[in-house]
C-alpha cells in the first residue's frame, strides 16, 4: 500500500507525524510547488515525502487535510478515484447545512470522488493533539472513523493501529460520521474529545 496527505497545514503535519514516528513512508502534497514544503517535511523525517498533486494522488490511500472547500479542486485531479480510499479529515464548520444538499458533510465530499470509498476519520482532533505520540500513560488514543464501505473501514482501521492510534469504528458516514463532523455553527458530539483505549 502507498500512502499520501493532500494538504501540509497543522492537520497535515500532523499526520505526517504519525507516519514519520511508524517508520511508514508518504507523500505529502499541497497546490504548491513542492520544494516550498520541502524544509517542513524534512524536519519532520525522511520518511515524508515531498510531491506534486499529480504525482500524490497516485497512492492508493489518501488522506484529504485541505480545508473543507478544496476538496472539488483535489477531485478534480483525476478522473476517477476506483480502488483509491479517500481518509476524509475535513471539518465542515462554519459551512451553511443548505450549501451541501441535504447530505451530511462526508457524504457530500464522498460525490466528488467519483469511484473511491471514502472513510471518515483522523478530524476530531485539534491539530496539537493529533501531532502527539498516540501512546498515553499505558494505552492509545482513540481515532473514530465512519464509512459506509466495511472493507475500506477495515484497512484504515489496521493502518491506524500500525500509526499506533486506536480506531474506534461509528457505522456509516450518515449516522456515526455526523458525531464527528463540524458543520454550520455546530460540531459533532465527539468532536475534540480526547479519549484513550486501554488493552
């Protein structure tokens, strides 16, 4: 499996940090020419990646941590997303609930990505927290993810663990993702809660 951030702000960095302390390459890609990134991505590791859009959204799993907006931009960058996972880390506060259709906030980004299966997950996190050494006093913090595909659930839940995070799986995009999803002036129930599992 090949991994790949879209967008290198905290929440990107973050991540990158997850995978960076794993020992997992990814790369990592804004809309900027990437060695305006390149300073950033080393200090965090070898293991991150610096790329072109083009050449990121060839991995077969990828994370959207650009702001809720671009993501039609990113879309737009291939033709068809079939056999691609899309990790949705986009926050959709402060955009109107009648911007979206009637669709809650995931399964609206999901329409754009005509082909991918799309998780929800990795967003309910301040950035900070999210950069932190999941490893807390003898147990590992909780990650929620939301899917109406079970098998992409699956692989972002395992690769979530190799992160050392501990996924907790909320059902589909229209239930359990709506826990985790900023949008209008209002967010999620588990939204900024940060929880630890203890095995």
């Amino acid at each position: 499996m090949s991994y790949a951030i879209i967008g290198f702000g905290k929440i990107g960095q973050a991540l990158a940090k997850a995978f960076a302390r794993s020992g997992i390459d990814v790369s990592v890609a804004t809309t900027r020419d990437p060695q305006s990134f390149a300073a950033d991505a080393a200090a965090i590791g070898p293991e991150i990646v610096p790329r072109t859009l083009a050449e990121a959204v060839k991995a077969d799993i990828i994370f959207l941590a650009v702001g809720f907006g671009s993501h039609p931009d990113v879309a737009k960058s291939l033709p068809n997303w079939d056999g691609k996972i899309i990790v949705d880390v986009t926050n959709a506060y402060g955009v109107p609930p009648e911007k979206l259709d009637g669709l809650p906030p995931s399964r609206f980004v999901a329409q754009a990505f005509t082909g991918g299966q799309l998780v929800k997950g990795f967003n309910h996190l301040g950035a900070s927290v999210l950069a932190q050494d999941p490893a807390v006093h003898g147990g590992r913090r909780v990650v929620f993810l939301s899917s109406d595909d079970d098998g992409a659930v699956a692989e972002i839940g395992a690769l979530a663990e190799k992160l050392g995070f501990a996924p907790v799986e909320l059902g589909g995009l229209s239930e359990g993702g709506l826990l985790v999803q900023g949008l209008g002036t209002r967010w999620g129930q588990l939204i900024f809660k940060d929880l630890h599992k203890f095995d």
